[in-house]
C-alpha cells in the first residue's frame, strides 16, 4: 500500500509541473491567477470617474447648444418681423396707387406727397407710358406702363412680367422683375420694398370721386347706380434690409378694389 501511495502522489507532482498556472506558486514564484484578474475591483473608481465626466460634458454641451439655438432663432425671428412690417408698409402703398387707376396727374400729386415724408420711390415702367409693359382693356383702349396691369386683364398683356419671382437685380433700361420700389426709412436701417402685380381680373370700378350729387352725405336717388364689379389683382411683396439682403420677408397679396 505505501508504494502505491507513492506513486499516487508522484503523479499529482507530475501534473503540476506539467500544468502550473492554476496553482498560486511553482518555484518560488508567484504565477497570474485568471480568475483573480477577472474579480480584481481596483481602478474602478476611475473609470467610473471618466464615465460620469463624459455624461456630463455631453450635458453640458446639449444646453450650450439649446442656449446658443435659442438665440440664433430669436434673432432670426426679429429681424423677420422687421422686414414684415417693412413689406405691410409697402402693400399700404400700393394699395393708394391702385385706389388712383393709373390717372397720372393724381399718381404724380401722391407721389409728390409721398416724398416729403422721405420714401424713395420708384416706377420703372413708368405710370402710363408709351412703349414696354401694354395691354388692352374691355373698352378696346390699349394702356401701357403701370396702367397696363392697372386696368387691363391679364390675358391681353404683352411684354408684362407676370412671373411670381422678384429679382432686385435683374433691372435694366428696358425692364424690371418689379414694377414698384419703395425705401422705407427705418432706424437703424432702412428697407427696401418690391411690388408687381403678376394677375389682375378686370372690373368696373372706378376711381373714387366723391358723392354724386353736391352737397350731400349719399348719392342722390337721381343718381344711376351701377352694379359694381371689383378688379381683382394679386401682388407680390419682396422687403429685404438696404444694408444685408438676407434679412427679406415676401408676401402674395390677393387685393380686391
């Protein structure tokens, strides 16, 4: 029994010297244990330093990013609602020169009104010339310039921008992609105002002369009344800023008279 013992344990030191890396020691040396690796907790709190530190860092990026967003927006919006007002002023103005339909003399007393109040204006097609924009109204009278799109119906125009697009810069000696310009002053900068009518349906109205009869808070009951039938025109509005373009508002304008 003893020599079988022996040789029992005989073969246990032959498996560790065979296989030493799961024992603690083997030869006086200290050998890596892997489960102990696995299991070991120190550093730790370190990594979970550098995880919270991200975490925050990206909060706090998040809220900069919020508070910077929120500004630019807030920005954005006020100088378009300048601009907007800018284009309400210029749709007023508009509105008094298709009140006038087109008579010259009275267009030319409103803007010699106008330019003591300091607004720049200007018609490039001129109130009723003789030659670019023309087009012929129900009576068979032709109408040129701004009178044109005043009193005529779209379908007879000739050589009339009706596009819907306003190019500031596309103006020349024959022909603008607007058929008003309006500089509105404003502090700290002024703003410049596009108008064209691209589509009028023809009426009968007239311009506004008063009262028939003289004397008198409503028209006589001698007085023939005519079924009014409004013109109907649609207008687009470019404002933009003199100083910085990109500061612009546009309206369509659907405007009965």
């Amino acid at each position: 029994m003893a020599i079988k013992f022996y040789l029992y344990s005989k073969k246990i030191l032959n498996i560790k010297n065979i296989i030493p890396e799961y024992y603690p020691k083997h030869n006086n040396k200290k050998v890596c244990n892997k489960k102990s690796i696995l299991f070991n907790e120190n550093g730790i709190a370190l990594v979970m330093i550098l995880v919270l530190s991200a975490i925050a860092l990206l909060i706090i990026a998040a809220m900069l990013f919020m508070i910077t967003s929120s500004t630019q927006i807030s920005g954005m919006q006020k100088r378009y609602k300048t601009a907007l007002e800018a284009s309400f002023g210029g749709a007023e103005l508009v509105y008094q020169y298709i009140s006038l339909r087109g008579i010259e003399y009275d267009t030319n007393n409103l803007n010699t009104v106008l330019s003591s109040l300091n607004p720049e204006i200007t018609i490039p097609g001129g109130i009723d010339g003789s030659s670019g924009c023309q087009g012929v109204d129900g009576a068979g009278i032709t109408h040129y310039g701004l009178s044109a799109k005043l009193l005529t119906p779209t379908s007879t125009w000739t050589n009339c921008d009706s596009s819907i697009s306003i190019d500031p810069n596309n103006c020349n000696s024959s022909s603008c992609s607007y058929d008003m310009k309006f500089e509105v002053p404003g502090n700290p900068t002024n703003y410049i105002v596009y108008a064209k009518i691209v589509d009028t349906v023809e009426g009968n109205s007239a311009a506004d002369r008063g009262l028939g009869g003289e004397g008198v808070v409503v028209a006589g009951g001698s007085v023939v009344r005519v079924i009014s039938v409004p013109y109907l025109y649609t207008i687009e509005m470019d404002a933009q800023s003199a100083t910085n373009p990109s500061e612009r508002a546009k309206l369509s304008i659907l405007y009965e008279y």
